[in-house]
C-alpha cells in the first residue's frame, strides 16, 4: 500500500549543483586525481560525461612517454598537455588536473595546465602559495581555470587563504578537506590514524566556518568538498549535511572500465578485504593508506628496493636514503607489475566487487543517495515504525521509477 506524502513538501531535484565561480557542476562530484597512471584522460572525460568533474592525476604523468627517463621535465609537461588534449576531445564536461605542490615541477605543470585552460586546478600535498608567472602576468581575472586548494584541516585553509588575500587580493575558488580515511599519501601523522581519528564531518564542519570569513570579505561563494572515505551515495548524502557541497571520491572510480589502470590492478582492489587495507611509511616521509600486497610487506621487513633516480621528482625526496623509489612503484602497479609495485586505496576500497562502467557507478551513487535523502525524510514523516529495509522506493517516490543513467 502506497503512503500519502504531502506532494508540496517533496523536492524531486536529487541532488543540487556544485558550483565553482562561473561553472556548474551538475553532479556535485568531483573524481579524485589518482597518481600514477591511474586517472588519465580515460577516466577524467568518462565522469565529466556523467556530469561530474573529472580529473588527471600531474604526478610524474611524464612516465608514460617513452623518453622520461632522459627528458624528464619536458616529458611531464608534454604527458600532461596530451592527457588534458585527448579528454577535451572526448568530453565537453568539466575537466580538472591534480597536482602536487611537493613535485618539483609543481609551477611547470601548473602552468601547463593554465595554457590549456583546464576547468579546475586541485593543489594537495602541500600549502600552494607560489603563483606562476602565468597567473601574475595576467591577473586571476584573466585566466580560465579556477583553483582548489587541497586540505587536511581548518587551519590549513586559513593560512592558504589569509596568504592569497593578502599577496593577491583574491581567494581560491573551493576548498577540499580531505579527512584521514583517505587513500594515497594522507596529511595526518601515522599516530593520528589509529581507533581516535577526527571525523570527516568534523574537518568539513570547522572548514565550513573557516571559509565563511572569506566568502564575506570577498563576496563570493567558495564551496568546500568533502573528501577521504567517502564511497557510496549514503555517505555522500551524510557528510553532505554537515556542510560540504560536494565531495571528491576516488578509490570508487578504480574499478571502471574507464579508468586507465590495468585490469590487475584494478582487481586488487575486488579481491581486497577491509583487513588488507592498511597504512604504509611512504619513503617522502609521509602515511600512506594502501592495499597489502608482497611488495608492501617485503618493505614493511625492511627489503629495500634498489634504483636509479633521473632526477629528484619530489622536493622532500632523498633518493639516496629511501628504501626504494614510490613513483616507480606505483607506475609499475597501474601497469599492471604488482610484484614490483602496490596499489594506493581510500579506506573502503574493499567494498569493490565489480568492474562497471562509469556511467553506472555514477547511477548506484545517485540512487543511493536519494534513498537516503527521502528515507530520512520519510523517517521524520512517519516515525519511529518507520524501516527503510521494508521499503519500496517506487510506491512512496514518484519520479523513482523514471530515473535514468543519463
């Protein structure tokens, strides 16, 4: 028997638009940049079609072209320009570039992906408080791209954009909190990972109110997104009440058939359980949340890994003291060489159990979401008889059944 729900209190909209400046981002995702070789111009163009923001991980992208090991600064900036070149040719969505304030060539790639317009620019492992002469030269006004510094904390995000307020006049357009359920390198010491972790929705909810200063002083909306541990619908919708307006996720993009990983890693991942995700001593001197594997405990054991180093791809790197070399690594996972190699994963990576179109990842996450939103709503309709376990969305939503994957 259908329940009568008062029609005027009902908002059909699933989901509302992140929105960044002058761009609209019709779902409020933006895919996480997933270095080495893992999120490409494959991935990146497939979630941008699926109407949210999809982006190619900077890091040391230069290894997939075959003369990196002699040229490796053009080779990076040339990887990085065909990746941006190849997407925009498969996509008229949202684009965006991951790079990281701790690679050498951070204002090299920058302005790379400056010259080529990219939608969005995400700035992590680091405070990015240097401009390029890209961006001075011109004026924020006059450049395309908006920018979106990566952070850990509340405190993080003041010091970024008290900085840009004072040398430029001008804020970064969003901010993403990263929480320490993350996966790849996190920006929380080892012992602040254990059983005591601050929670996502207490990082947003401060970040939250951080920013709001900036969004008076400079008159404009500046939306924060949620990001780290964040994997189905259910949690999007949740740490979307606690202030964020949109949330990055990455580990539930790997198991697609878009994302430019090799089939073996991406069946790490499905294999994985929850006890095989754990945090690893990164050699630049940070935790790492990645999935157990040979490789990881041969280093967890103290086996190094000897190489040759082209040159020092990370500022914080001692190439002559690190067991073995990280960017190797995990180029070596995403080809697919898992013995020489290992795959970086967010906390819930394990609840992958298939590989599926990008298309239908985003579906599951738009109907999980709604099925928390009006479960809610519904909960608070009806009461404490109320179980969402028992219920048919199709008899108390209508437009449930004319959702489709488009």
């Amino acid at each position: 028997m259908a329940i009568a729900l008062p029609s005027a209190n009902l908002k059909y909209r699933i989901m509302n638009p992140l929105r960044i400046g002058n761009i609209e981002v019709k779902l409020p995702i933006i895919q996480g940049g997933m270095g080495v070789a893992i999120s490409l111009s494959g991935l990146a163009s497939a979630v941008a079609n699926a109407g949210g923001i999809g982006v190619i991980s900077a890091v040391a992208i230069g290894m997939t072209e075959p003369d990196y090991m002699k040229n490796y600064r053009e080779a990076n900036k040339r990887g990085l320009r065909k990746e941006i070149q190849k997407a925009r040719k498969l996509t008229d969505g949202v684009l965006g570039v991951n790079i990281m304030v701790a690679v050498t060539d951070y204002e090299e790639l920058l302005t790379v992906a400056l010259e080529e317009e990219i939608d969005v620019v995400i700035m992590g492992a680091g405070l990015p408080l240097k401009m390029p002469q890209y961006v001075t030269d011109r004026g924020f006004d006059k450049v395309h791209t908006k920018f979106i510094p990566k952070v850990s904390s509340a405190k993080a995000a003041k010091v970024i954009f008290s900085y840009w307020a004072k040398t430029f006049n001008h804020v970064p357009d969003a901010v993403v909190v990263e929480g320490p359920m993350a996966g790849g390198h996190l920006g929380f010491k080892k012992e602040d990972l254990g059983s005591e972790m601050v929670p996502l929705s207490q990082l947003v909810e401060e970040t939250v109110r951080e920013i709001s200063y900036f969004e008076k002083e400079f008159k404009k909306e500046i939306p924060v997104i949620a990001g780290g541990g964040i994997y189905t619908g259910e949690d999007m919708y949740k740490i979307m009440q606690h202030g964020a307006k949109g949330v990055k996720m990455g580990s539930r993009f790997v198991t697609t058939k878009e994302c430019d990983a090799s089939i073996k890693f991406k069946e790490m991942y499905i294999k994985a359980s929850e006890e095989d995700i754990v945090i690893i001593d990164s050699p630049v001197g940070l935790p790492g949340r990645a999935i157990r594997n040979n490789f990881v405990d041969q280093i967890n054991l103290g086996n190094t890994k000897p190489f040759k180093c082209p040159w020092k791809c990370l500022k914080s790197c001692d190439f002559r003291k690190v067991p073995y070399c990280i960017a190797q690594a995990l180029f070596n996972a995403a080809s697919g060489n898992l013995e020489e190699g290992f795959a970086f994963a967010g906390s819930k990576a394990f609840m992958a159990r298939k590989i599926q179109p990008v298309k239908e990842v985003v579906f599951e996450i738009k109907i999980d979401y709604y099925k928390t939103k009006y479960a809610e709503y519904l909960k608070n309709f009806i009461g404490s008889r109320f179980d969402i376990e028992t219920l048919d969305l199709s008899q108390v939503i209508p437009v449930f059944p004319q959702i489709k994957l488009a």
